[in-house]
C-alpha cells in the first residue's frame, strides 16, 4: 500500500525519484559510447536496480541514437517498469523524433531543454530573453501534444538571473511540463548556494505546486553528490545522475552516492520529506543490493574503471589495512563501517577461482561482477577461464573481465590488418603502408602521411577501408565520431 503523501497536484513529496541518464549523459564521457546491444544490457540492470526514470538517449542525434531509445523503450519500458525518457532540444524535429521513439514505453517522458543563462543567450543561442520565454513555451506545449510526461530544463539555470529564471519556469509548468529540471550544467555551485536557488524557485515560481523539482549537476568541483543533498532539503524530489558518476568533462552526480547517503542517513532527512525523523521506511525504490553489479556492468561496458577509493563502489571501499582498524572491524563492523557490504550487494566472502573450480562457481562470480550469460557464451567463457588457471594459480576478477570482454563481446571481424609498415625520423615525414584483408578475402593496400607514425597508420587504414553512412556520405574506419554528434552538426548536448 501507497502510504506517500501527496499534493493538492496529486504528486508524491515525501519520496525521491531517481533518474538515471548513464545512458545519455554518462555516454558523452570521452570514450564511452555505447552501441546498442549494450545499451540494452545496461537499461535491463538499471530496470532490476529500481530506478524510476531511465533517460535513454538523444532520439534526434543520430539513427543510432534513436534506435537505442526505442529498444529500450520496447524491451524495459513495460507497464510496471520505469519511465523511459528522450532528450530532445526545443526544436519541433528534436521532439517529434523522441515522441516516435518513445512510442513502444508504456510510460514515456519527453525533456526538452533550452538555455536561459545571459552567456548563452549572447554567445550561444544569440537570442534575447524574450525569445527563449516565447520558444519554452511552445515548445513544451508541442511535447505535451504527444505525451502527457514533459520535463522541461533551463540549460545552464545555475548561471541564469533568477527573476528570469522564475518567469521561464513558470511558463514552461503553465504550458503543460509536470517535471522541471534545474541544472548545474557547468558545476559552479556550492551547496549552500545551490540550495538557496532552489528555495528560491519553491517559493517564487506561482505554480511550483503543479510541477516535481528536479536537479542536474556536474561534479567540476568535486561538490555534485553536497548539491543535490542540500537541494533535498529545499524541495527538489527528482535527482539527475549517473552510474559512478561517469559523464562530461569531471561526471555528473554518483547516483550509488546518493542512494547510500539517503540510506544511511534516513533518520536525518526524512524531516525534509515531511516524515517521522524514526522512520525506517526508504526514500527512494532503489534496491541497493544491485548497486555494485550494476557499477561494474557499467565500468565493463564503457571501458571506465572505478578508481579504488570510489565511495561505495571502489575496491577499497570496504577495506581496511591499518592494524587498529582491522581489530575493531573484526571486533565490530560497525566500530569503522557505517554500512554493510552486502546492502550494496558486495559479499565478504568472495569465491577464488583457479583451475579447480567448477562452471556453478564460475557462473556465480561472473553474475557478481554484473555478467548474465546464456549457456553457450557461459561455456565459450568457461573454456577460457579453464586454460587460463592452468596458466595462473589464481584467476583474479580483472581475468574474467578480459576474458568475457574478449570472448563474449567482441565485435565480429569484417577486416583483418595483413600487414604495416611505418617510415619516420627527425627529418622525415612519418609515413605508413597497410595492407587489409576484406570480409571476401581481397587484400588492398594504401600508403598515408600523418602527424606521427599512429596517426599514419589511422590515415592509411581510413584510404583502404570506407565505409558507407545512412546519410549519403562516407564514415571512415577508424576515429569517426559521428554516432556523438546530431544531424544539424551540432555537438551532443549538455544540460
């Protein structure tokens, strides 16, 4: 039974809604794009993980872009699952386009955006404040034309005059937006004064009753997860954030971070939610068990280790090498643990490995570090692991990563690089030959000149290798990043 209270609205304030954009936000991290099947991958454990809104991509950037929100869409999307949302600019094609991908969720979320800051406005945008309050406006009327879920961003709303920022809000909420998103785009802030600019819109914006305040952030600073804490306490009830924090630049807000300090320290601010400060009851519907395969699915996926001191996730998070604190952890956990490993899904005690373990030992491990397998990948992996810890007296978790990554997830080879050679020197231009064998077995051979003997390389490949785009154009083999950037040419978006 529902025992939330609600607003004259209808809407819950005494609970924190999580929405996660690991797979729109944190995929603009240099490095971690994401193709589709992976994006599914991820999307099912933020499902299993309980998060209530899944931002899937940017529809309009790309067709891949647009597939991997409809295959999330139709795969996670279900009637008891969360909301799965699409970025989209105040645009008209931005928003149709997310409206069409978003057509397979049983509950789908448009969030358009505009920027309101004046060095957006001047620099950027090039409009005045006028203009950006008439476009707002209909532009979150044309997204609640498709869907009744419409969340509105005032990119870059931590540097925006909060009189305008008042009047933007309230005309974004009038024309239909039952979400509005304040964002710290470039993670200027410091707590107290985030905190007061949300206090501000709570008690300046005439309609802030009909809509959920929600908060983005950037960690620049180092200061996101204390952000958006302080914003709990002045009325945000939707957080914006990541796994492991990935994302542009610094990262966005570490959503195990915020979880784990609304778990830990519920007495403290379920005053804040309107609740009895002894209540037990969670503050958010995140199962907290699935944080950490859900961590390092991610940092698997994405190629972004997790540094060792991470709060909650890291390797050393729940270590302890100083002898006074290895006594009292043995005496007590809780004499230097304030939580549990095991409330985050990390187990005390973990299987070792080597070559006489079993395929139920190796299954279970592979499933703790965030890997489902099916049978037959489970077996073409087993049959690594086995050789492997003929070779090693244990086989450590990094092993099994390399082994599932190299072996289950590898790419299909169209073409194999036959042969390189690289001239160079102090007064030579570094020049490079390859030779590349084709999918039906053709060798073709190119020579490049380049900036050093890597970028040679790069360029003679890209000569012998083109590769048609759905656009009319050529995508080169190597270094394109044209799945990071939208059809206008225009670079993927931050709010």
């Amino acid at each position: 039974m529902n025992t939330h209270s609600q607003s004259a609205s209808g809407i819950d304030r005494d609970r924190i809604i999580i929405f996660d954009t690991t797979l729109r936000d944190g995929e603009q991290s240099p490095g971690a794009t994401l193709n589709v099947d992976e994006k599914l991958t991820i999307a099912r454990q933020l499902a299993r993980l309980g998060v209530d809104v899944i931002e899937a991509g940017f529809a309009y950037a790309s067709p891949g872009d647009f597939e991997a929100v409809q295959k999330v869409a139709e795969t996670v999307g279900t009637a008891d699952g969360p909301v799965i949302c699409s970025l989209a600019r105040a645009i008209k094609a931005d928003i149709e386009a997310a409206a069409e991908a978003l057509k397979p969720a049983a509950k789908g979320r448009i969030h358009t955006f505009i920027s309101t800051s004046d060095i957006h406005l001047q620099y950027q945008l090039k409009k005045s404040r006028a203009e950006v309050l008439a476009i707002a406006e209909e532009m979150v009327a044309y997204a609640k034309s498709f869907m009744e879920d419409v969340e509105f961003s005032p990119m870059d709303a931590a540097r925006s005059e909060p009189e305008f920022l008042y009047q933007v809000l309230e005309r974004a909420i009038a024309a239909g937006a039952t979400t509005v998103n304040i964002p710290d785009t470039v993670g200027y802030m410091m707590p107290s004064e985030f905190g007061n600019l949300i206090r501000g819109i709570a008690e300046n914006v005439p309609n802030i009753d009909r809509a959920i305040i929600s908060v983005h952030g950037h960690n620049d600073l180092g200061v996101a997860v204390a952000n958006f804490l302080e914003a709990i306490k002045n009325g945000a009830r939707q957080l914006e954030c990541t796994i492991n924090g990935i994302g542009e630049r610094a990262g966005n807000t570490a959503l195990e971070e915020l979880v784990m300090a609304l778990h830990v320290r519920r007495q403290y601010f379920n005053a804040f939610l309107g609740r009895p400060a002894e209540s037990e009851e969670p503050l958010t519907g995140i199962d907290t068990r699935q944080l950490y395969k859900t961590s390092r699915l991610v940092s698997n996926l994405t190629g972004m280790l997790v540094q060792p001191n991470k709060a909650i996730v890291g390797a050393n998070a729940f270590a302890h090498e100083s002898g006074i604190h290895q006594d009292g952890v043995l005496k007590h956990k809780l004499t230097y643990e304030i939580m549990d490993a095991q409330s985050i899904g990390f187990t005390d005690n973990q299987i070792v490995l080597g070559k006489h373990s079993g395929r139920n030992a190796f299954r279970t491990r592979l499933k703790e570090l965030g890997f489902d397998l099916g049978d037959q990948e489970l077996n073409k992996a087993f049959v690594r692991f086995k050789e492997l810890a003929d070779k090693k007296k244990e086989v450590s978790d990094w092993d099994l990563e390399a082994i599932v990554n190299d072996e289950i997830q590898q790419v299909p080879e169209l073409f194999k690089l036959e042969h390189v050679q690289v001239s160079c020197g102090d007064h030579a231009r570094p020049t490079a030959t390859v030779t590349i064998r084709t999918p039906d077995g053709e060798e073709l051979t190119d020579a490049a000149i380049g900036t050093g003997p890597v970028d040679a390389v790069y360029k003679a490949i890209n000569r012998v290798v083109e590769i048609p785009n759905q656009f009319g154009g050529v995508l080169s083999a190597v270094g394109d990043s044209g799945n990071r950037r939208d059809r206008r040419g225009d670079d993927s978006p931050e709010i």
